[in-house]
C-alpha cells in the first residue's frame, strides 16, 4: 500500500517527459525545411501580368508554409493597383497557391495625355494613351488632380455622382451608355452610343429613372421614330422627348 503513491509519481512523471519531447520533437518538425516553400502558384490573372505580381513574392520561396506571415504577404501583393484582394492556400508540404482578384474597370477618364480607367470604388487603376481595346462609358466634367495616380482612391463629388449611377444601372443598360457628363452640382447628361442626349438632373436614386430610360428606349414605339429624337428629358415627372 506505501509503493502505490510512488508508481503513480514515477508514471506521471515519465508521461510528463514523453508529452514534453513530444512537443518538442513536433515543433522542430513543423519548423523544419520539409515545409519550406519552394513553388508558389498565382492564379486569377486576366490584366495584370503574372511577372508583376511574381515580382511581389520573389521573398516568399524557401520560407516555412506553416510559420509564413500572410498578412505581411498580403500587404505586399495589394499594392499593385490593380489586386482587389488576395487569398492563400497551402498546400502541403511545400506549395503556396495565391488567388487574386482584379479590379475591374467600369469607366474612363478623360486627361490630357490619354484616358484613365477606374473602377466602382473611383480607384485610378491605370492611363492609357490609346483607347482600350473593350470601351467603357467615358466620364466628362471632371478634372483629376496632377497628382493622382494608380491605386489612388479619387475622393471627387462628380465622379463619385456618375460611378453612383453606373452601379443603379441595369446591365442591359450599361453598352447603350456612350458618355456621362457631369456639370459642377452633379447634374448628370447621359450620352447615349447612338447620339442620343438624356437629361438626367440630380439625385442620389437613379434606379426607376434608369430602369425607365431601357424601358423606353426598347419601346417599339419609340424605335419608330427614333432617327427625329434629339434629347429625352427625365428631369420632370414623366420623360420628355425632344425632336
């Protein structure tokens, strides 16, 4: 009866011992260079080119998969303007497989030297000299700073006002808008591709009146005299159209 106490120590001391080298030996295990990075995938790219984004992870081969700070990659990676957002997935024991998310251009921007595409969030994704090859409604009215450049959020009343209407817009809507022309107190004239002027006015809602301009200008009736229509006028209750 008095060994009993000391079997029990001694048991739960070599347990103690095992589950200690255990951890121990896991720890360097998981640390050890059998996970150390060696190919890193990235996937998702339609516009950005993937040696831009490789240049951004040169750092990240024969660093530990389990230890890697992905905030810290993350960062990295979305200073390229045109990275919406990035995710990771490991692939054990040594693969790093990054998706990427792209901004997507919905507008351009008239400047001097070119054009400037922008997305929803009124981001300065990038100018081009020429027109791109897949067109956007063109946004006119509005003067972007000399120092804007890409990855910068423009904080401007009147693009802000016309990326609002573009996002109520249905999309069967959006190829019939060529130009949005945007005055000083965001009253906004829709150009549309077949030359058409609609006055639009202020506001923040554009939904109905955007719902109504497809509407109408879909309208059978409409498609009968359309060559004679100059401008349709939403800014009164019911839409006027001007011969």
């Amino acid at each position: 009866m008095t060994m009993e106490p000391r079997k029990s120590t001694t048991s739960f001391l070599y347990i103690s011992i095992l589950v200690i080298l255990s951890v121990v030996g896991i720890s360097f295990f998981l640390q050890s260079s059998y996970f150390n990075i060696e190919a890193v995938s990235i996937e998702g790219l339609k516009e950005i080119p993937l040696n831009e984004i490789e240049r951004l992870t040169t750092d990240v081969t024969g660093q530990n998969l389990i230890m890697l700070d992905q905030r810290q990659l993350e960062q990295k990676v979305l200073l390229h303007p045109l990275v919406e957002s990035v995710e990771f997935k490991k692939k054990f024991p040594n693969r790093l497989v990054l998706e990427v998310q792209e901004r997507t251009p919905v507008a351009l921007v008239m400047v001097t030297t070119g054009v400037v595409e922008v997305d929803g969030k009124g981001i300065y994704l990038r100018r081009r000299e020429g027109w791109p090859e897949q067109s956007y409604p063109v946004i006119n009215g509005v003067t972007l700073p000399d120092t804007a450049g890409p990855g910068q959020e423009l904080n401007l009343p009147g693009l802000k006002a016309a990326l609002a209407l573009l996002g109520q817009a249905p999309e069967e809507l959006k190829p019939w808008i060529g130009e949005i022309y945007v005055n000083s107190i965001q009253q906004i004239i829709l150009f549309l591709t077949d030359g058409i002027e609609v006055r639009l006015g202020k506001t923040d809602a554009w939904t109905e009146k955007l719902k109504s301009l497809y509407k109408l200008i879909n309208d059978e009736g409409y498609k009968s005299f359309k060559n004679g229509v100059r401008y349709i006028d939403f800014t009164a209750a019911k839409p006027v159209i001007g011969r």
